[in-house]
C-alpha cells in the first residue's frame, strides 16, 4: 500500500477515485474482512464463533476496548446501561413534535442529534459516559419511534430486564398487561444485533468518522451516521428487500421475469440485497441470517410466503451468468427483513434494527480515531472540470 498523503505532498499528484474503491481512509485494529473468501472477524475473533456463543453487549465492549470483557467488566457495563435508560422528560415531548408518519430513522438521527442538547457542556470529554448513555438510549428513542408511528403510549424501560428483552417489550409491550418474554425472539434478536455491530469502513462509519474528525462530539457524529445508514444502497436496503419481495409477489410477475428486469436494468431496478462492494463472495452474515430465518420463523410458528419467494430468487440468480460474472451474490440485508417481519416490527423499523446493532461500531472507531495520533480532519480532494475563470459582465 501506498501513503498517498506523502506522494501527494512531494509529487502534487491526485488520485481520481469515485467512491473511494481503493482509497484506504485509516489504519484500524477493529475489523478484519477478507472479500475474496468471504471472512468477517471482530478483534480476531471469528463472526460465526460470535454470532453462536456471544452477546451483543460483550461484542459491543470487544470492539470498542479491543478485548472480551471479563465477567466482572461485562456485570458493571450493563449495569451501567441499565441505569442510563431513561430519556429526559422533555425529551420524551420532543417527539409529539413529529409527524406520526415520520420515517423511524429520521425520528432515530434527530432525537439523537438532540441528546447532545441534554449532555453536551456537562461532559464534553466523558466519552466513555456517552457510549454507555447512547448505548441505553437508543434502543427507547427507536421504541418510541416504532410506537409514535402506532399512536401507542411509551413505557419506561423495565431496567430489571437484559438489553434485548427490555427493548422487545418497550415496542410490544403494552400499559395493560405484563409482557411475555420470548427466549426464541430474544435470542435472534441478540444474533442479528451482533451481527451488525460492525463492518469496518462501510459508508455510514466513514461518515461518523468524517464528522467526528472536525472535533464534532459523539452524539452529532453518530447521528449523522444514522442519516448515512438510511439509504437503500446501505441499511435501507432491508426495508427495500422487503417491497421488493411483496411487490413479486403481488404483482404476480415471477421470480424470473423480475430478474430478467433487472439484468436488463429496467428503471434502474436492481435485486436488493445483492452485491457488496467488499464482499466477492457469499456474506458471511447472510450464510448465518439464512440459516436462522428457517429456524426463528418456525420457533415463532410465522410460515411466511416471502422467505419462499427470496430462496428462489437467490437460486435463480446464482446460477445466473449475469450475477456470476459480476461476483454478485446475498449480503446481510437480504434475509434480515423477513425475520424482522416474523418479530412482528414494521418494514420500516428495520434499518432501525440496524442502527442499534451498528451502534457499537460506530462508537468504537470514533473511539479509535481520537486515540490515533495520525489522525485528520477528512477532506478529500477534488479534480475541477468546471469552468475557467470567466469575467462577470461589467466588471
Ligand atoms: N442488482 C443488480 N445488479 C447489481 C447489483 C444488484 N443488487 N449490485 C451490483 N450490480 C451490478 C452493477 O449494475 C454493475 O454492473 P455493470 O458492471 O454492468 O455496470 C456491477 O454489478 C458492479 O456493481 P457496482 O454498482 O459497481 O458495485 P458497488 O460496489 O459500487 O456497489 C452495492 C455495491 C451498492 C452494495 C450494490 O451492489 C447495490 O446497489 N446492491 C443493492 C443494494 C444493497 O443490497 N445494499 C446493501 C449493501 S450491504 C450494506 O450496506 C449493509
């Protein structure tokens, strides 16, 4: 690898390079991916060993401190969430200023952009309060989001309850009667979130990172990385599986019509859910969401004719020379939705889901960047193709 900061300065040389496909933007010790083959490890540690023995809590203090925690660390650092659960009552009123239809992520980015109105000032260097504060927080600003959008009452937190189960209840439980808790759902859930908790420079990271490289605090760089995860080319793109699954199936068209449009990329349609720009090879996260989609659908007794028609579009399209050619095949997003639906969340709470479960991560590079003494504030440059300098008429 080349330090092109260095050849920069001594040659004034500047590389072109759209979406920064070979632009590494930082060193990092936090995640490792092998595209080619198809491997995702945290801190060393394989994601399959995670996602089957693991919490989403331990996972979240491997990434952000680099090792696993010892029962001891783990005690207190949930502990410590659980204390931090509750949303300022005011807070709470901020979201009667949204529109019910308001989109869950928008309702996630603002409310988050908004606790810094709460802490900033009373802790600016306390980084470690933060994480643990966004860490208890953002799981209720999504529950209120998800029941905002359901005209239901919040719930307080129930901090007697682990992470999972006390978010699961805060979105289905009610004011009326005891929530049930599901071990099934639990667990799943907990798998998916780990899952997710990183994947190293993806778009909504750098964003966080960019933005945090200004100086700018925590909850205003995470917040941005909320808004960056939205689209459907990045977390959005479960929810877009999701329509597109629905859409084949209302339309009545048939798996091999729909792939024939977008090979012919009719409209821009393309297959979501499909194709990464690091991954040349099965995801490894989808190898590991498929496998549990069968298994969680019928844990909760849900038959759902979407996971048939999603199987038989991935068949379809792996034998297919256009996907073949072009290396493109399942990523995370491609079965998340239908288990997410299964659960009983919305469609659009799903890159909701996502943005609990990248949450760690983001933390965790924000971190990694204000302790790295090479860091800078991101900048990129640009090649100029406009105009020469022209004269303003009169002048
Ligand atoms: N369906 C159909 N064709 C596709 C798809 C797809 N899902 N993905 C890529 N292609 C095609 C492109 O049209 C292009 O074809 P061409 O060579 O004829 O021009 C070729 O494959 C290469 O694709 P690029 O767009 O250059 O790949 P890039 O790395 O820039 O994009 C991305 C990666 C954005 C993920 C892309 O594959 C995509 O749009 N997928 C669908 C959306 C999606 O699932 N996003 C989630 C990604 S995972 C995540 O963020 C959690």
């Amino acid at each position: 690898s080349i330090d092109l900061s260095t050849l920069t300065r001594q040659t004034g040389l500047t590389a072109l390079d759209y979406g920064f496909v070979n632009t590494a933007s930082t060193q990092s010790e936090i995640t490792y991916i092998d595209g080619n083959q198809g491997i995702l490890r945290y801190r060393g540690y394989p994601i399959e060993q995670l996602a089957e023995h693991s919490t989403y809590l331990e996972v979240a203090w491997l990434l952000i401190y680099g090792t696993l925690p010892t029962a001891d660390q783990l005690g207190e650092f949930d502990e410590k969430i659980r204390r931090h659960t509750l949303l300022h009552e005011d807070l709470k009123r901020f979201f009667s200023a949204l529109p019910h239809t308001a989109h869950p992520m928008s309702v996630l980015s603002s409310a988050v952009s908004a606790l810094s109105t709460y802490y900033e000032g009373q802790d600016p260097d306390d980084v470690e309060l933060t994480m643990i504060r966004l860490l208890a927080k953002l799981p209720v600003i999504a529950a209120y989001a998800h029941k905002k959008s359901l005209g239901q009452a919040f719930l307080y937190p129930d901090n007697s309850l682990s992470f999972v189960d006390n978010f699961l209840r805060l979105n289905f439980g009610n004011m009326a009667e005891p929530y049930e808790i599901d071990p099934t759902l639990s667990k799943a859930l907990d798998r998916l979130l780990i899952l997710h908790e990183d994947h190293e420079q993806n778009a909504s990271t750098s964003t966080v990172r960019l933005v945090g490289s200004t100086g700018a605090n925590l909850y205003s760089s995470i917040s941005a990385g909320i808004q960056a995860l939205s689209g459907p080319l990045h977390g959005g793109a479960n929810e877009a599986v999701l329509q597109m699954l629905a859409q084949i199936r209302d339309s009545g068209e048939g798996v091999g019509k729909f792939v024939e449009r977008v090979k012919r990329k009719e409209d821009g349609v393309k297959l979501m859910g499909f194709g990464h720009r690091v991954y040349k090879n099965y995801d490894p996260r989808a190898t590991i969401v498929k496998q549990s989609a069968d298994e969680v659908l019928a844990g909760l007794g849900v038959a759902d004719p979407l996971l048939d028609i999603a199987k038989e579009l991935e068949q379809f399209a792996l034998q297919d020379d256009y996907f073949k050619e072009r290396r493109l095949y399942p990523n995370v997003d491609f079965y998340t939705g239908v288990i997410y639906k299964a659960m009983g969340f919305p469609t659009r709470m799903f890159t909701v889901l996502f943005a609990i479960g990248r949450l760690p991560g983001w933390m965790a590079h924000w971190r990694e960047m204000n302790l790295d003494t090479q860091t800078k504030i991101g900048r990129p440059q640009q090649l100029y193709i406009g105009e020469p300098e022209r004269r303003y008429p009169g002048a």
